[in-house]
C-alpha cells in the first residue's frame, strides 16, 4: 500500500447551535479544531416539525393545484363537473 494515501484522523470538537459540544473524529482541519455548526438536529425545519412548516408555507396546496387530478379527491371533483 502507498504511504501518505490517507488523510489525517483525528479528533476535533462541534459546537451546536445552542453551545452544546461533543468531541468527535474526523479528516476535517487539524487535531483539536473547532467546528462550529450553522444547522444541526436543533434548528433545522426536517427535525423541528418540517412537514407542519411546509404545510404553512402552502406547498401542499400548490402540488395539489397541480396535481389533485391524479389523487382520488381530485378524480371527485372532475366527476362532479361531468355531471
């Protein structure tokens, strides 16, 4: 095996975005850096309740406007204009 093929592993400490710390191992930076995180399981919409924030922000009803046609609800309504 070629010598010098693998990067450094080592370890380094991530700061949340509430302050919280952990120390971890990783190929980022040099041994004992800090990683400060902008998003993590704290502030980010997909662990926080994100189905309910685009439900909020009306892309729900946007797809259904397009595509309610291809659900049974949407199938409904255009058997109640046939009629």
């Amino acid at each position: 095996m070629k010598a010098d093929t693998h990067p450094d592993y080592h370890e380094i400490t991530i700061v949340q975005t509430d302050g919280t710390e952990f120390k971890t191992r990783s190929t980022y930076g040099k041994p004992g850096d800090v990683m400060k995180l902008d998003v993590d399981p704290l502030s980010h919409p997909a662990w926080q309740g994100g189905t309910g924030q685009v439900i909020e922000k009306g892309q729900l009803d946007k797809f259904q406007s397009r595509y309610g046609s291809f659900t049974a609800s949407g199938s409904k309504k255009k058997e109640e204009k046939d009629a």
